[in-house]
C-alpha cells in the first residue's frame, strides 16, 4: 500500500439504523451504500462533488472531486464488519496496481478535460460497524499524477 500524506477519520452514528438490513447486502449494494457516505462526507468537508462513478476504458472511477489544491480521484473501499474486529480495514485493499490504472485514469481525464495539472488520489474506507454506525478512514494523497 501507498504511503499516504495525512489521514482523516470520523465514526458516523445515525439516531436510526439507517443500514438495516446490511448484513444481507449483497457486496455491490455494500459498495454503492459506502459510496453514498463518502460522497456526503467529502460534501460535508467542503469538497466539491465533480462525477460519480465515471468510466474510462481503464477503468472507473468512484468519486471525482475538487478541492483548493485542485482535483481528487477518490477510490472508495466498503466492508461489513459487523462485530468482526479481526477483518481487515477496507482501505488497505488498495494496491499499486490500482494506482497503475488510475494513473491511466488520469491520462484519459487529461484528454477530456481543460488545464489539469495534476491529480491526488485518495482513498476512502467505509467499514460497517452495525446498522448504524459506520467508520469512515479518508486516507489523502496516497498517489500524485502531474502532468
């Protein structure tokens, strides 16, 4: 895994179980689910919500965002724990070969798209504590494309 520059963290807890049922969630609905609390937590840290789910032929990418150092391709990884401390934490399934095709990614992003110098790539994992709390890790920085 990469090393990252900084790391922000929060424990979202609902007042209902806004997961109910998550424990039968097939992985896809999982991973939409983890999505859709990622892009309210960038939303919620100010960062400006660009595409969701955009295609290339390298690949897709979760969540496009923008913030004051410019763009952020952000890879979103969601696992249910659900009382299974001894799961790994889902943003650590990350690997170089993904960074590989976000590189890609970005390459694509480049030729569609006026003046980006560069691009940061986060990740963020979602891990599923019970029906509702989740645990957020926003890992920052992890990889640079410049052009």
């Amino acid at each position: 895994m990469a090393e990252f520059e900084d790391m922000t963290q929060a424990i979202i807890d609902v007042t209902k179980p806004a997961f109910e049922g998550i424990e039968d969630y097939t992985p896809k609905e999982v991973g939409a689910m983890g999505e859709t609390l990622a892009a309210r937590f960038l939303k919620d840290l100010g960062y400006e919500l660009m595409d969701h789910n955009w295609e290339t032929p390298f690949g897709e990418v979760d969540i496009i965002a923008k913030d004051d150092d410019g763009i952020i391709f952000v890879e979103v990884k969601s696992r249910r724990l659900l009382g299974c401390p001894h799961d790994e934490a889902p943003e650590v399934a990350v690997d170089k070969d993904k960074f590989t095709r976000y590189a890609k990614m970005a390459e694509f992003f480049k030729m569609t798209r006026e003046e980006v110098e560069s691009i940061r790539f986060d990740v963020i994992g979602i891990a599923f504590l019970s029906n509702r709390i989740a645990h957020i890790a926003h890992l920052l920085g992890g990889y640079w494309w410049d052009e």
